[in-house]
C-alpha cells in the first residue's frame, strides 16, 4: 500500500519495530506471519486498519 510522501521501506522498518515492540503474537493472522517471514513487507500484508492500529 503505497503512501505518498513516505519512504515505504522507512515505514516497513517503523512496522516491524512497533510489531517487535508489541509481542503480541495474536497481531498478524498464522497466514499473514508465514509471508511475512517469506519475506513479504508489512505495508502488503495488512490492511489500512491494521498498520493504524499497529501505529497507535
């Protein structure tokens, strides 16, 4: 999900810093956690609401 004005590799850094932070393995779906340690970015595995809600 591209957002204008952001560098997204910046914002998938910041994405993985609060989900560490978070440690909350019920965050990302069992589906969503094996393309994320695929190698996916977190700005193409969550939706609009998930990366405000991991922002908050």
């Amino acid at each position: 999900m591209p957002i204008p004005g952001y560098d997204e590799d910046d914002l998938d850094e910041m994405l993985e810093q609060r989900l560490e932070e978070r440690n909350d393995d019920s965050f990302l779906t069992p589906r969503q956690r094996e393309r994320y340690e695929n190698g996916d970015s977190l700005l193409d595995i969550l939706d609009e609401d998930d990366i405000h809600r991991l922002l908050d």
